[in-house]
C-alpha cells in the first residue's frame, strides 16, 4: 500500500526540498525547505516551511524530495 510507503519514507521530523507545487491557487515557492508533520491515511504528506507557512504535498502531483 503506497500510504504506508510514505509513512515509513516521511516520518514527523523528515527535512524536504519542495522543487514545485502543482495545481495549488496558493503554492509555496519553488524550491522551499520544510520539515514532515505527519502523512495522513489518504498519503498526504504535511509540512511546515521554511517561509512560515504549513501545507500539504500530493505524491504524484507534487514535486519534493527528501534531504
């Protein structure tokens, strides 16, 4: 199952470089660091930025990798 996947790839604490948000009206900027939350039970990976903001990246939507 791909959401448990992302839970052990993502742990709350993981660092991520987020290279470009897709289809968001309010993207974080490209290239912006941010540090996992938690990756909910539908896959979504939640992160607090670099910038102040908090958002949520789409595996297969989104482009970020880990640090």
């Amino acid at each position: 199952m791909r959401v448990q996947h992302y839970k052990e790839e993502f742990p709350a604490g993981t660092r991520v470089l987020l290279v470009h948000m897709n289809k968001d009206p309010r993207p974080v900027p490209d290239n912006t660091k941010g540090t996992v939350c938690l990756v909910d039970d539908i896959g979504q990976i939640h992160c607090f930025f670099e910038n102040g903001t908090s958002h949520t990246l789409i595996p297969g939507v989104d482009i970020f990798r880990k640090l």
